[in-house]
C-alpha cells in the first residue's frame, strides 16, 4: 500500500505559496515594472501576418521559416483572426491542409492595446491560458503579437538596466573626488543628535559607515570611523543637555569626526579619560551603556583624539583617521 | 560549524526573518552586556551573547558585524527592535537559557 503523499506547495497554499518578507521585497519591483513598462516596450518590432484566404499549408510554412507557434490572420490591415500550431494540426488529421486559414483560425481573438501596461497582458494569459495576443494601436491596427517569452525578457531587460544605474551612481560616488576639481575639497556630513534619544541610538554612525562603504573606503577603515562615531554619538546622547552635533569631514587623506555640545562640560578630563570612569546614571547603565569605555574605544580605534571642555559651557571632541593608499580604493 | 548547527544544537529560537543560516560561519563567541565592551571587545564575525534586549544593540551589532546576537534569558526585544534588526541585517537569537550556560555550551560545541 502506498503511503500518503505530502500535499505540493499548490494544493497546500492555493497558487500562491505565501511570501516571505524578502520574496515580497523582490516581487514587488517586478511588480512595479510590470506597471511601468508598456506593451510597445517590449514587443518585437516587426510581426508576420497572413491573410485569411491564404491556404492553412501556407501558414504552416511561414511558422516553420519564423520558427514561431502563431500567427495573426490579417484583412486589409484589420485584424480578423489568429491560427496557430494546434489550429493546423486538427486541419492537417482532417486532411484539410489545403483550406484557406479562415476556416481553421479563431475568429475575434482576444488583443491588447501597445500602450497598456504588460500586466494587462499578465491578467490576459493567466486568465485565459492563450500563449500569444495580437498587440494593436490606437486605431485598431495590428503592431505586433506579445507572448509570455516577450515579458519575461522585458522583465529581465529593465532589472539589468536597474542593476547597471546603481553600480553607474556607485562609480559616481566613489569618483566624486576626481570629478570635482578644487585645491581642496572636503565632504562634510553633519548628523543632530538629540539628548536622551536612544531609540535612534547609532542611526547616525550607521549612516556615516554606509557613506564611507559608497564611498569606496576599504571596509576596515568604515568600521573604524563607525565605532568611533557611534561612541560619540552615545556620549551627545546620554552625557549631553541638550544633544549636539556629530560631523563627518571627509580629506584626501584624513576623516575628521567630531562631536561638540553645548553643556554640561566635563569638570576634570584626565578623569574621564581613564578606563571604567563613568558618571553615568544606574539607569543608563542597566542599558549597557556608561562602562566608561567610551573614549578610551575612541582613542584606541583612531589616529589622534583631542577632547577640550569647559565646564558649564560645552565639550568638543575631535577624532581624526588618517588614510593610506590602500584606504582609498575610491573617493577616499 | 555553521549557524544553523549552532541553532539546533542550543536550540536557539529565531526571532528575526529566516534565512539561509547554513550560509553563515560563526568565528567565534564574545559576551558581555556593556556596549563600549562590545564595540571594543568582539570580533567580526562573532556571535555576541548579552541579556541586552533594547534597540541599541542593533546598531552596536551592525557596527561591529558580529554574526548574530545570542539574548539570553528570554529577554524579550520589543517589536521595533527586532524591525531595525531586519532592516539593518542582523540576526536575533534567543533562549531562555544564562549566558553562562550559552558560552559553556558554545564551548562544548567546538567555539574555542
């Protein structure tokens, strides 16, 4: 006896298997496309048409030179019908090879407009399960013929001109300082940080990693400027008034990372620089935070650090990073 | 080893999307709960064990490109935590188990 057989994804879920997020994340650029690009887009240019008096023999001859499973029959540019491979055999077992292609084709066909989007088309197949659809313009003319094999290639065509933009705006990033001609020119981002904001926690040194990443820094190096970012961000945010700014200036052969605020100050900074000093609150420590790590990460991770504050007025920190050749496979 | 053995054998509980884990080759373990001991202790590539739930450990985890974050003790991550986590690319694993015995584990299983 045989055992059960495990139901297939179809008849498990219906024709739809359900969508994870990242297949969602795929479909619906496909799905945008199949929006954005319309039925002229993407159809071949020329279409082969034959007349309804013409014999069925005819017919099967123009498939097997076009090598194709279709064909529109055409009156006086008006589109009467289509005839296609199936069509000709039942001619060709009822020994009718010889009729004209009226007799055999189907009559009225089913067709779309060349300015509707392809999902127009899409919705046609999938409903009716016909492989190809006459294609007219706005009066009535036929222009072509689209099949399924004629949107997938569509499809494929725009990605690929999607994937070819991005990596065009990724040169143009990492470029950017050939490009433009100075006697020195510096990029410089500039992040608000708010006081007692840890949900955005790290928003701002992620930015400034993904920047220098565009940007063609080596890896490594945006990691370092990451850590240190993300050490003075945490200190704008847990050790500040009322926040301050965080600032990226990117050199030709330096980053500078800064951090200013205006208040409290630090009262002795040889303190503060010593491993494990903290004047962090019990609460922000049971966050993880206030270890009185943080500057002592910043100085290990950087090629100089200067803090200067006055106490009552404000602290400004300054990180600098040097870069090397081999930092600099872009921009930097 | 990779993370897929590491999530049967501890039987760790996925908290963020699931993907292909068997792709991902841990290189090793760090745990602590202080953020600068993180940034400054981990490895990249690490599994990072803490009872830290809250949003910050995301961004400390992308910075520091650690393989995935173990949280221990069921500390549970509110929603919008484990949404940053999908968004930024980190992994969020979860046990009701001690750090402790997460590292013991991880050390039995071979991460020395």
């Amino acid at each position: 006896m045989n055992a059960p057989r495990p139901p297939t994804e179809q008849e498990k879920f219906g024709r739809h298997r359900p969508l994870t997020d990242r297949d969602a994340h795929e479909i619906n650029r496909v799905e945008e496309l199949s929006y954005d690009l319309k039925i002229h887009e993407i159809i071949a240019a020329e279409v082969v048409a034959i007349a309804p008096d013409a014999p069925l023999s005819d017919a099967l001859d123009l498939l097997r030179l076009h090598r194709i499973s279709g064909l529109p029959v055409v009156d006086e540019e008006n589109l009467v019908g289509i005839i296609s491979v199936e069509d000709i055999l039942r001619a060709l077992q009822n020994g009718e090879i010889h009729l004209p292609v009226k007799n055999y084709m189907s009559a009225d066909p089913v067709s779309v407009r060349a300015s509707d989007s392809i999902v127009e088309a899409i919705k046609i197949f999938t409903e009716t399960g016909l492989g190809r659809l006459p294609v007219l313009n706005e009066n009535k003319r036929l222009i072509g013929i689209i099949t399924k094999g004629d949107i997938t290639r569509g499809i494929l065509r725009a990605v690929q001109h999607d994937y070819q933009e991005e990596e065009v705006r990724r040169y143009r990033a990492s470029h950017l300082f050939e490009d433009i001609v100075s006697d020195r020119t510096t990029l410089v981002l500039r992040y608000a940080i708010q006081a007692g904001d840890f949900t955005h926690g790290g928003n701002a040194s992620a930015n400034i990693k993904r920047a220098l990443l565009r940007l063609g820094a080596n890896p490594q190096l945006a990691r370092r400027c990451g850590i240190a970012a993300y050490e003075a961000e945490m200190n704008l945010i847990i050790h500040t008034a009322k926040g301050g700014v965080l600032k990226l200036e990117v050199e030709s052969n330096e980053i500078v990372i800064s951090a200013a605020d205006d208040g409290p100050g630090i009262e002795d900074i040889q303190k503060v620089l010593q491993p494990g000093y903290s004047t962090a609150s019990d609460q922000i420590r049971a966050m993880g935070f206030g270890a009185g790590m943080g500057l002592v990460n910043i100085q290990r991770t950087v090629d100089a650090m200067e803090l200067k504050s006055a106490p009552g007025k404000g602290s400004k920190l300054i990180m600098r990073i040097a870069m090397s050749a081999d930092d600099k496979k872009g921009a930097l | 080893m990779n993370l897929q053995h590491v999530i049967d054998a501890l039987q760790l509980s996925v908290l963020t999307e699931a993907r292909d884990f068997s792709a991902i080759s841990p290189s090793g373990g760090y745990a602590s709960d202080l953020l600068s001991c993180v940034m400054a202790g981990t490895k990249k590539g690490a599994l990072w064990i803490t009872l830290q739930a809250h949003m910050n450990i995301v961004a400390v985890a992308a910075l520091t490109e650690v393989a995935a974050i173990v949280i221990t003790e069921n500390a549970q991550p509110e929603s919008a935590v484990i949404a940053k986590a999908d968004e930024q690319n980190v992994i969020l694993l979860s046990t009701p188990k001690t750090s402790y015995e997460i590292c013991g584990a991880l050390w039995e299983i071979g991460f020395r």
